[in-house]
C-alpha cells in the first residue's frame, strides 16, 4: 500500500506546473571582475532583484566579500568587534548596463576584520530591464592584482513576475502524452481499488 501511495504522489507531482528558473547566481572574482573587465551576463527583460548571498556550495557560491588589500595583509586596526578596520573585509560592487547606467554601491558598513562580517552588512540591489540585454557585474578597486576573494549574488525576477508566469504556465494546454499518462493511471487506481473491494 505504501509502493502505491508513493507511485501516486510521484504522478502527481510530475503534473505540477514549474516555471523556468528565475533566479542566476553570480561570481564576482575581485581580481579579474574589474570596472575594466567586469562580468557581463544576458538577462531578460524584466524586474530583478541582487542579493549578496556569500559562499554555499549548494548553490555553486563562491565568495563572501572581498578584500583590496589581499590575504597577506588580511586585517589590521580593527575594533573589538572587528569593526572599524583600516584594512580588511568590504562589501563594494557596481551593477550596470546601458539601459540603467551605473548603481554602485559602496562598502556598506566599512572594512571589517571577516568577510563573513562584511557579508552580514552587504546590502542587495534592484533594477529593470524594458527588453533583453546585458547587464554588468564588478569590484569597486583601481588596483586588483593584490585582490582577494569576490562577491557573490543571487540574481532573480522579482516574485510578482514568477508567479504570472506559473499562472501562463498552467493555463497551457497538456501534451497528448501527459494526458494518456494520466489516464492510464486513474485506470490502474480505479483497478487496484476494485481488486480491493
């Protein structure tokens, strides 16, 4: 009886409507993504949202925040809390495309002792495309070679967009094939229930 309770959530769920993937995670490397050589993807129109998402494997993440001033020189001056630093960890970034221009956005809470602390002041961004383009990611440095670590962000549409899109999704018409597989498994519940009784 489990096999087929199982069996059934299965079909189920392989007639749920799911929407393309909306959201693009990006890897901002501090010293090659540079407003010289940024890291340019193609985006399509819409509404979205960058948010500072720091290293997860899962997700293929690769940085938390970055440091001007490399490993070999990690920190120094920094407050009790890690704070306050004159070399160490920051979360600055620029966005752009021809569309929307520029958005930089500074270090955000200022230099820190970890990047893991810079991480935790990164704020996100948002901008609109009225049609399909390119859209610009890079560190905010004059000097890279010395760079480490990076940014790393999640890209999305923004989620009232998502949910019209499901909503264009499941007013689609079924393809035959779904539909005979469907049929054929109501035959085999309605034969097993009979068998039952």
């Amino acid at each position: 009886m489990n096999k087929l309770k199982t069996s059934i959530w299965l079909a189920v769920l392989l007639f749920i409507p799911f929407s393309a993937a909306n959201a693009t995670i990006i890897n901002v490397n501090a010293k090659i993504d540079t407003k010289y050589n940024p890291l340019g993807i193609s985006l399509d129109a819409g509404s979205y949202d960058v948010t500072p998402i720091g290293k997860d494997s899962n997700l293929g993440s690769l940085f938390n925040a970055w440091n001007p001033w490399g490993k070999w020189r990690d920190y120094r001056g920094c407050d009790a809390n890690g704070e306050n630093c004159t070399n160490g960890w920051i979360n600055a970034y620029s966005v752009g495309s021809a569309e929307f221009g520029t958005i930089n956005l500074g270090a955000v809470g200022g230099i820190f002792k970890t990047d893991v602390q810079a991480l935790a002041a990164a704020v996100g961004t948002s901008f609109t495309l009225t049609a399909p383009a390119v859209v610009k990611f890079w560190v905010q440095d004059s000097y890279y070679t010395d760079n480490t670590g990076g940014m790393s962000f999640d890209v999305s549409l923004r989620q009232v967009q998502v949910q019209s899109q499901i909503q264009s999704d499941s007013s689609a018409v079924p393809e035959p094939a779904s539909v005979a597989l469907l049929g054929l498994g109501l035959l085999g519940m309605s034969l097993i229930r009979r068998k039952q009784s």
